[in-house]
C-alpha cells in the first residue's frame, strides 16, 4: 500500500515535470497561475516546519525540537549551506538531549 | 521521485502516522512548481522526444536555478545537464544510503535526528522568503497548521493549507 503511495506520487511529480517542458508556453502563463504555484511550496514548507518541530503524531509537543529549529533559524538568517543548517538542527537536539 | 521537498513531505506524513495517499498528494502539490520551471525551460532546452523524456526527470530547483543563471544556451544546456546527471546520481546514493542504515541506527532521537527534518525544510523555504509577501504565507501557514493538527488526521493539515493558499492567489487581485 504504502509502495502503490509512493509510486503514484513519484509519477505524477514526474508527470507534471514533462508537462511543463510539453504543454503550449500559453497555457501556464496565466498571471494567477504564475503568481499562485510558487506560494504553494513556501506555505507547504512552513507548515511541514511547524508540524515536524511542534507535534508527535497529532498531539502537540514542545521539546528540544523548538530549540534545534531556533538555531537552524539562525544558521538560514546567516545564509549558511543546506547541509550546515541540517546539521545544526540535529546536532543541537542531540546535544541537549545528553544534557 | 526525484524531488526533494516531495519526497520529504510524503516521509513525513507517513512518519507521523497518516495515510500514504495523503502525503502522497501533498508531495504532487509540493512538485507543482516543477511544470512552471519545465515551462520557463523549455525554450532553453530545446528538447523533444527521448532527450525531452530524460531531461523532464532533473527539471527541480538546483537546475532551474543553475540553467538560468547562465547568458549563453549553450552554458545554459551544460548546467541544467550537468547538474541534473550530478545530484539525480548523488540523491538517489544518499537516499539508498538513509535506507540501507536506517537499520542500523538503534534510536534516531540520540543523534537528534527527529530534528533534521524541519531544519532541511527550512533551509529549502529560506531562499523563498527574501520578499514580505512569502515571509507573510509562510508564517501564516505555520500558524494554521498548529491550529488544525490536533483536528484531522496526520497530512491532512498540509492538503488544507494548499487550498487556501490556492485561493489566496487566485482571488487576490494584482
């Protein structure tokens, strides 16, 4: 169940990859369209943010999450590498976790 | 599927106990970006058939914003291809890698790995916010999805807050 999931997903995400290299140019120059699709990764980013920091399963929960996010936020604000910020999220919930 | 913030996104909703299907539409929404990038490529590209076929596959941010960074096409073509061949082999490595250790890893939380998935998630909206509008949808969006999720089953706030931003754009006038 979960594999027929994630194949159907990775096809259409395939999918709308080709149609954009396919469709008539005309057809996604619509100015609400434009203006629309890229607000929906920035909203979807965020909430999956929130959700991942703030919430086990559907119960919300504040732990060493909401500082590891702190300090990821600090390491965007300075610019710093995907990975730089990955790994201070995770290095920071770990260490306070020894304490 | 090779489009990090998706395939993410559908991890985490099943992670967090929801139905796959439900992530699974959260991470197609989470690709919709894609097609306008295949768009504003596609007269870059100048490709069709096979080659059109291959290319649809490494069309994602990093070679979006590789390939049009570029003045001269052919440049332009080397990036986006250059680019697409390097992560797609790269990605796909870390990603067999993730769940190959997986196993081998007793408790993820020592090593606060329970952690990184928001911090990737906000490296990946960061390069979003440099204007007041996004900063604005993204701290609403975070705001509701707090709200909702202790109402409707887990992913379920993501499929809600795509509709409203969907609104949103639609109905704004500008």
């Amino acid at each position: 169940m979960i594999w027929a999931g994630v194949l159907v997903a990775s096809v259409a995400c395939y999918g709308l990859k080709l149609a954009g290299l396919s469709l008539p140019q005309s057809w996604l120059q619509d100015p609400r369209i434009q203006r629309t699709v890229p607000l929906i990764p920035v909203a979807l980013l965020a909430a999956l943010v929130a959700i991942q920091t703030f919430s086990t399963g559907q119960h919300l929960v504040l732990d060493v999450r909401a500082a590891s996010l702190a300090v990821a936020i600090i390491a965007v604000v300075l610019r710093a590498p995907f990975l730089v910020v990955v790994i201070a999220g995770a290095a920071t919930a770990a260490l306070l976790r020894l304490l | 599927m090779f489009t990090g913030a998706s395939q993410f996104a559908l991890v985490g909703v099943v992670g967090a106990g929801g139905s796959v299907w439900t992530g699974a539409v959260a991470a197609v929404l989470l690709g919709s970006r894609n097609a306008l990038y295949g768009l504003r490529l596609a007269s870059l590209l100048n490709v069709a058939g096979v080659r059109r076929v291959a290319a649809a596959q490494f069309v994602i941010d990093e070679t979006t914003a590789m390939a049009i960074a570029r003045e001269d096409p052919d440049q332009s073509r080397f990036a986006f291809w250059a680019t697409g061949a390097t992560l797609f082999i790269l990605w796909n490595l870390g990603t067999l890698t993730g769940a190959l250790a997986a196993h081998a890893i007793p408790n993820p939380k020592v090593f606060g790995l329970d952690a990184a998935p928001p911090a990737a998630f906000l490296a990946l909206l960061a390069p979003r916010l440099r204007a007041r509008e996004p900063l604005a949808i993204a701290i609403a969006a975070a705001a509701a999805a707090i709200v909702l999720l202790p109402f409707v089953p887990a992913g379920v706030p993501l499929l809600l807050i795509a509709l409203l931003v969907t609104l949103f754009g639609v109905m704004r006038r500008r």
